[in-house]
C-alpha cells in the first residue's frame, strides 16, 4: 500500500516515505505537540502511522505513577481511526465524482 506506484513521478510515494521517517523520529526532537500535528498530516496519507506513533511515544515517555493508562497510545487508535475514515471518505469523493 505504501509503495503502490503513482502516475506522478513517484512524488506522492516519496512523500508517504519522508512522512514516516518523520513519524519515527519525531517522539525523539520535537515537544509532543509537534509531534501530534505530523503524526495528524501522516495518518491521512498511511492511517496506521498514529497508532505506532503512540506506542512509541509511551514505550519512551509512559511513566507508571503519572497516569493510570498509556494516552500516547489511547490518542494514536484515535488517530489511527480517523485518518481510516479520512481515507476512506477522501477515496470515495474521488471515486464518485
């Protein structure tokens, strides 16, 4: 799905690449909401780049004694759910029209 060949030159490829490259490095140099809005514009374009980003960011940062559940995961299935229904609707426009 992510290397499906484009009819653009391979630009949209490249850029589904950079974004999850940049997904991954993220939680390391940058505060989380940097971090939120990349993985927010990634997920439109691979939905299941929210959910990694989550576990991730609690496998770095989750601290037992300061919150009861792991929220960096709770917000990545968020996140991951709505760039499943982003992609999805977006898919059906284009589709449709």
């Amino acid at each position: 799905y992510i290397f499906t060949p484009v009819r653009d030159g391979g630009s949209l490829t490249m850029l589904r690449i950079a974004l999850i490259i940049l997904t991954f490095v993220a939680p390391f140099f940058f505060p989380w909401q940097i971090t939120l809005i990349i993985v927010l514009g990634a997920a439109f374009f691979v939905p299941i780049l929210g959910l990694f980003a989550g576990v991730l960011t609690d496998v770095l940062y989750y601290v037992p004694s300061a919150a009861p559940m792991p929220v960096a995961t709770i917000i990545g299935v968020f996140i991951f759910l709505l760039g499943l229904v982003v992609q999805e609707f977006v898919k059906t426009r284009i589709m449709g029209a």
